[in-house]
C-alpha cells in the first residue's frame, strides 16, 4: 500500500507549519502554487461552516427517552452523525515553548497520536497511530517517523497524511486538537486521579530532558503529574508498543472517571480551562456536545491498533502489514 507523499503544506527549513509573515515569501516563489492553496483553504473553511449544520443540530433539539442519554444532553445537544477527532499529544509542556526539552531537542514533536470516532449513543472508538510508522514527507529524503509530520507541516499534514495512509473519506478528520503535557495534567487533576494497575514498577530519571518517573506495582491512584510520567516514559527506542498500551490505562482511567456521579456538574469549568491549553477547531459548543456523546452510553472505549508488519531486526521505523481493505479504521463508516 503506498503511503503519503502529500504536498498539504510546504516544508521549512525551520520545521514549523508556515505563519503569516511566511506567506509572502511563498507566494513570491510560489505564486501559482500558493494562490491555488490559499482558495482551497478558504473554500475548506466555508464548507466547514456549512457543514456545521450537518454535523451537529440546534441547541434546542434534544434526544428524549432513555435516562442516560438525557443526562448527558443537559450538557449539550448530542452531534447528528459520528465525528472523527484528531488527538495530537506534543512533547513540549505548553503549546507556545520555545523548545521542546526532549528529544530531539527542538520544536514540538508528536508524541503521540490518536483518532477518536464519538457518536450519540454509541461506544467511543479510539484509534492509536503508531508513530514510528515510515511514511514519505515533503522535502525529505528517505522514509521519515510519522511523528515527524506534525514537525514539517503542522496539524495540517499531520492530518492529510493520516488520512491517505488509512483511506478516510473527504473531509475525515472533522476535528483535530493539540495537546501539550500541561493540558494532560489539567485534565487528569481536574477530573480528579486516575485509577489504573500497573503490572510493573516504572522507575527511570534523565537529567537531560528534566524528567524522571518512579511508580509501583499495582493498583493506585494517579495525579496528573504521574499520568505524565506514565505515558512518557519509554525503555527504549523500539518500546512504542508498550507506551501505547500505557496510554490504553490512562484513556480506560479517565472514562472511569467522567463516569463518576460528581462529574458532570464540573465538566463545562473543566473543558474551559482544559481548551486555554490546547490548540484546537472545536468550538465551546461542540466540545461539550462530543463529551455529551460519549457519555451518552455506558460501555468503555473500544481501542484499537494498526496492524504493523514485524521488525525486521533493529529497525526503529515501522510497516504497516499487506493486504488490508481501505479504509484501514473506522470499520463499517
């Protein structure tokens, strides 16, 4: 299966998604190019605009009939048809730090990243992107990490490439949001800690990158700062796997607790305060119409993988396995 190779958004040699000083260089090298991209842009926002009315109804319309949907349309009306969310967990601890701390030391990378399929009345279905995944970048030599679209292009290419290597259709992702490792910490500390069982102590410091994790065995509570330190920590470069079965824990954990009975009195405080530390499209409104929808069953989140190809010694960068039907995720959608 070919992967991307996708010209969304031009390459700096900075590695950041062009600002609006940058325009004018781009459209003086490339002005075909650039007048062509900026039309498409302003036609994408118009039908996102119009989609709006597809995609959610009006406040007053309101699902009636089974107790648990109604409590959590008090929130919010619940949205008209399934809405793919973009999750981009980034390594930089707010979202305007001029470095990084980590590695490789820098601007933001994609720590992690995830589709989030929420529908009225249905389990929420995460999809976990394997960031070691070898895809082909603009402006780059060789096959690169997946991670290193959010590095080139922004949420832009990040979400383009995503899209062709699992064959979503026009317009999939809906949304998208960028979350920092602040934004993590206000989320778990504000729901309150997050119950999970650890099969193994996780100890490890590195002095490089000011981190250090030091966890037990067993079941427990986490605050947001072990969170963090939960789903940093990694053994070793060909670890990805076991990172993401710790971010299983964590999204299991906190599904639990938007669940608990004192919840959803505090949820419209929290989400404001969680959406002044991320980067996102979703409107207020929306925001709390999507933690409507999820809470509008009582099932956990069905959380899958891709299927990879096995390593071929100690290769870092990962393939996905031949012969899988597109779309690759969601099934049936």
């Amino acid at each position: 299966m070919p992967l991307s190779s996708t010209r969304l958004m031009p390459t700096q040699d900075s590695g950041k998604t062009p600002t609006p000083s940058s325009v004018g260089h781009w459209m003086g090298k490339y002005p075909g190019r650039t007048l062509l991209r900026l039309a498409a842009t302003l036609g994408g926002l118009w039908l996102a605009s119009t989609a709006l009315g597809l995609l959610w109804p009006k406040p007053d319309q309101v699902a009636k009939g089974d107790p648990s949907v109604d409590k959590a349309t008090s929130l919010a009306p619940l949205p008209k048809q399934p809405i793919i969310i973009l999750l981009v967990g980034i390594d930089s601890d707010q979202l305007n730090d001029l470095t990084n701390q980590a590695a490789p030391m820098g601007s933001a990378n994609a720590d992690s990243l995830m589709l989030v399929k929420v529908a009225a009345k249905q389990p929420v279905e995460v999809l976990q992107l394997p960031i070691e995944l070898a895809v082909t970048l603009p402006g780059s030599n060789g096959m690169q990490p997946l991670a290193s679209s959010y590095g080139r292009g922004g949420i832009a290419l990040t979400a383009d490439v995503i899209a062709e290597i699992l064959g979503l259709r026009k317009g999939q992702p809906h949304r998208f949001v960028v979350i920092p490792r602040k934004a993590l910490r206000v989320l778990v500390d504000g729901l309150g800690d997050v119950e999970v069982n650890l099969n193994a102590p996780f100890k490890h410091q590195d002095n490089a990158q000011n981190y250090s994790v030091d966890l037990q065995a067993g079941r427990q509570r986490l605050n947001g700062g072990q969170v963090e330190q939960l789903v940093r920590y990694r053994a070793g470069p060909e670890e990805e796997s076991g990172r993401r079965q710790r971010q299983q824990w964590i999204l299991n954990g906190l599904s639990r607790q938007l669940r608990q009975p004192n919840t959803l009195a505090k949820l419209p405080k929290l989400l404001k305060e969680f959406s002044k530390e991320v980067q996102t499209d979703i409107t207020p409104r929306e925001l709390l119409s999507l933690t409507a929808a999820a809470l509008s069953n009582n099932q956990f989140p069905i959380i899958s993988e891709l299927p990879l190809a096995p390593r071929a010694g100690e290769q870092t960068l990962r393939q996905l396995k031949a012969s899988h039907p597109m779309p690759l995720w969601p099934q049936g959608n």
